[in-house]
C-alpha cells in the first residue's frame, strides 16, 4: 500500500482512513483543516500522530500549544484533553487501538464511527 496514494482517496478533513490493524491498533490517515476538532480525550487510550505532510497545530491542557511540522510525531497519553487544528491542509498518520472513539466521549457533526472510517 501507498500512504499518498491512500491519502488521495481521503476527500473529507477530520474523517479518518483505517489503512490496516496491528494486533489491536488500527493505523489510519486523515487530512486536518480548520479547527473542526472539538477538545476531547481518551479515558483509556493513548493516541500518535505522525505529520505527513503540512503543519498542525497540537493543543494539549495545561501545556504550551505545539506546532508540529511534516515528519514530527507526538504520542497523547490517556486521559489528557487534546485538539488539532491546522490553517492549510494537513496529512497525518493515526495509530490509535481499535477501541478508541474518533471524538472520546464528545459527539458532534464530525464525530466518525468506526464503520465510517473503514472504506
């Protein structure tokens, strides 16, 4: 498989692509613009981001805002409230486990099931 040629198909921001599962993670791609994101975290699960291509700018409660730059990662622990945004588009790498819900425990309009983010 090809990761740019994934994220071609990709024709939605903020709605993940499951690419393929790793015992009990799902690795998925998505394209980020505008800041849709709702704040939100994981009870349980921790959540990577790899940037792709593009800056996205990473908000973490009570730490400083991060901008992160095409080839940076950042881990999210569980339990930590945390949003993305990004001015221009942004291509990122998921690796969430397979339980993880796309928003936590937030809904909104962009909020994506699993069976939404397998195509």
């Amino acid at each position: 498989m090809n990761i740019q040629e994934e994220l071609n198909g990709v024709q939605i921001y903020f709605s993940p692509r499951i690419l393929t599962a790793v015992n009990d993670q799902y690795v998925k791609v998505a394209k980020i613009k505008g800041e849709d994101i709702p704040w939100h975290h994981y009870e349980n699960e921790d959540e990577l981001f790899f940037i792709i291509s593009g800056e996205l700018l990473m908000e973490v409660e009570n730490e400083p805002n991060k901008i992160m730059k095409t080839g940076d990662l950042y881990a999210v622990p569980k339990g930590i409230n945390h949003r993305v945004s990004s001015k221009e588009e942004c291509a990122i790498m998921l690796i969430e486990t397979k339980t993880t819900k796309h928003t936590g425990a937030i809904e909104t309009n962009i909020t994506k099931s699993i069976q939404e983010q397998s195509y």
